[in-house]
C-alpha cells in the first residue's frame, strides 16, 4: 500500500516536502574549536604561543533540552571529547586539575613533558571525571566512564590560516545538565587547558 502512495504523489509535492523540512530546521549554537579567522600565529611543539591556538569560542554557551551544538574545528591536532560534569562545576575547578604554570611550566616540552603526566580531572561535587593515565597508556584522552562523545584516534583537520576547510561535528544534547567538551588531544588540554562547557536548560 505504501508503494502504491508513494509511486503516485507528484515530484513536486516530495520537493516541496523536503523544502519544508529543511526550513523547519533548528539552527546549530556554534563553537569554535580553535580560534577562527583571524588565527593567531602558528605555534610549533613548544612554543609560548600554543595556549593562544588551543582555546574554545566560546568557552561556555547554553542552549535548550535537544539541541545541537556544532564544533568547527580550526587548527591542527584536535579531538573532541565530552563528559557530563556536575552543575556547579567552574572553569577553575577542571583548571586545577591540569598543567600547573603557564607557558613556562607547561610548554617546555619536551624537557618536562608536562603532557604526558596522569591527571586526575574532577568536577565541582569531586567526581571523578577523566583519569587521563600516563600517555603510554592513553596516547590521547580516551577515559570511558561517562563518556558521551569521542573523536579520539581521529585526528580532526580544522580550517588553516590559508582558508581551507576543516571538519565539523554536530552533538544533540538530549538531556538538561552541565557538560565538558574537552579537547582529547594530551598537550592542548594538559598543558594549554583547551576545554570548555555546555549548559542545557529544560525538564
Ligand atoms: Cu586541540
């Protein structure tokens, strides 16, 4: 029956079905993963200038129960990661946690090596959030508990300063609550603290 329906509606009426849709469509928050263009200048393995390429824009945004975040990546080197974190937990609490420093602590590899220690992430109630172990035994953040999303073991290409596109990834949120989206790769968010939040709203 349902081929015999299908087989008589018009074209038309399928192409405008579809336009329809389309325009129904919520539209994405958007954060960039790494800074857009203009980017900052390149930053070589070591540099003081790697802080500057590793950052979320914005850091923080809300939006409604089933919405959809898209992350455009921009910039060499990253994995997107996220991890349900308690509602009260600030930027700083997932700081303190990291790469202790600044730039000259934490961008000397690889004297120090300062990315590939074991860091204990926890959120504002001390939940264990990421165990990040030592980088031989995760080469990338990959710590499964609570784990919503992950792109880690894919190496994402971001748009370049030359203009050429990058990947993108689109995440519905499907529950209200306080969420971490963090950058898997070891030094940008060890060392250079590449993370950010998503507040979802509603019942
Ligand atoms: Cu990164």
């Amino acid at each position: 029956m349902t081929q015999i329906i299908r087989a008589s509606l018009p074209a038309v009426l399928l192409t405008l079905a579809l336009v329809a849709n389309g325009a129904a469509q919520a539209v994405d928050t958007v954060v960039q993963f790494g800074p857009p263009h203009p980017q900052p200048p390149p930053a070589p393995p070591g540099s003081s200038l790697e802080p500057l390429q590793h950052r979320l824009l914005p850091d923080e945004v809300t939006i409604h129960k089933g919405g959809t975040v898209l992350f455009v990546i921009n910039g060499g080197g990253h994995r997107v990661a996220i991890y349900e974190v308690s509602k009260h937990t600030t930027r700083a609490d997932i700081e303190m946690d990291l790469c202790q420093g600044g730039v000259d602590v934490c961008n000397t590899d690889p004297g120090i090596a300062t990315q590939n220690l074991q860091y204990l992430i926890t959120d504002a109630k001390g939940d264990l959030i990421i165990d990040t172990q030592t980088n031989v035994e995760q080469p990338f953040l990959n710590y499964l508990p609570g784990q919503m999303l992950s792109a880690a073991g894919i190496v994402l290409s971001g748009t370049t300063a030359t203009g050429s596109a990058g990947h993108q990834i689109r995440y519905r949120f499907d529950k209200a609550g306080r969420y971490l989206v963090i950058c898997s790769t070891r030094g940008h968010s060890l060392n250079d603290w590449m993370f950010g939040f998503v507040d979802v709203i509603g019942n």
